[in-house]
C-alpha cells in the first residue's frame, strides 16, 4: 500500500488507495470555502508517498484550476488555493511541494485575480493578497517569492481594474425603431 496514515486529518479507516476518479470527484465536490472538503482533498493528495501519484495529483489540481480559469470561476479558484496552503502547511514533504507548487502558483494566482475583477468577485483578490503573506510568516516560501508573488497579484488585479470593461448590451426598442433595422418587434423586447 503506497499512503501512510500518520496525518492528523485522517484515521486509518478513511485512508484509501489512490484512484484519478477518486480525487476528480474531491475537486468536483469542492464547491465553496468549507474547510473539511478543504481538509478532505488535501489530506486526500498528502496521504501518498508515491511521487508518481503526488506528480498526478499536481497534474490534475493544476488542470482543474486551468479549467475553472477558462470558465471564469475565481472562486471556486480560490477555494482550491487554500487547498494547497494547506498542502504546503501540512505536507511531511514541505520541500517537494514548495518546488512543485510554487511555479504554478506564480502563474495562477495573478491570473485568477485578474478573472475576479472581470467578474466582480470582491472579495476574491482581497483573499488572494493575504496569502504570500501567510506563507512569509510561516515560513512556506521565502520572503522573495512572496514578495514577487504579492507583487505579481497587485500588477495584475490592478491592470485588470484598469481595463476597458465590455460596452453594455443595447437591446432593441419599439420607440424610434428603425425600419431598416429589421422587424419593430424583438423576441427581447
């Protein structure tokens, strides 16, 4: 058997073998900030000692916060950030998962502030700032990285703010309608 049961968040009666099924379903069933699915899926990755399965388990957090970028889901990003703090804060191989998550995190993080600007969730980024802060204190990461990674967010929450947003969506009207813009009654209207 390729986990160990000595982490605090699980008994050995919830350690289980390693399925991909099994852990898409933890990332699925993910759907806010409730820290025991946070615990539930972190302690689901840190179990395993395998580096093939811990590099599988990187695969696929990072294919999943991919995916949630490209459909504009900045919380549910959020959500799998704490995640990997708790990954970085509990893992019996901190240095490991410092090298492997650290890169991804630099590039997520910044991009998921900026998606939370264009979609308005406030309290996203504000979030997003507070965790290069959490990792200095604790050591995590050293204080460059979280200063590059702080400054990075701000950069990009801030060119984010700075962009044009969309033109708002003009419907049609009855008044003054045009006839040579079509029928004077919209399926809209």
């Amino acid at each position: 058997r390729k986990f160990r049961t000595g982490i605090t968040n699980l008994s050995p009666m919830e350690s289980s073998e390693y399925s991909e099924e099994r852990l898409r379903s933890l990332f699925k069933s993910l759907k806010d900030y409730s820290n025991a699915k946070i615990v539930e899926l972190s302690s689901f990755i840190l179990q395993f000692d395998d580096l093939a399965i811990r590099k599988q388990c990187l695969r696929i957090y990072c294919e999943t916060i991919e995916g949630l970028i490209s459909i504009s889901n900045a919380p549910k990003c959020l959500a799998l950030f704490y995640v990997a703090n708790e990954i970085l804060q509990k893992g019996n191989d901190p240095e490991f998962w410092r090298s492997q998550l650290g890169p991804y995190l630099i590039s997520f993080l910044p991009r998921v502030c900026a998606v939370a600007c264009q979609t308005q969730e406030w309290n996203v980024p504000v979030n997003i700032f507070r965790l290069p802060h959490v990792w200095r204190e604790s050591k995590v990461f050293s204080e460059d990285f979280c200063d590059e990674l702080s400054r990075l967010c701000r950069q990009s929450y801030d060119d984010a703010m700075k962009a044009p947003s969309l033109p708002p969506l003009v419907l049609p009207s009855h008044a003054g309608a045009d006839d040579s813009a079509g029928p004077a009654h919209s399926p809209l209207a």
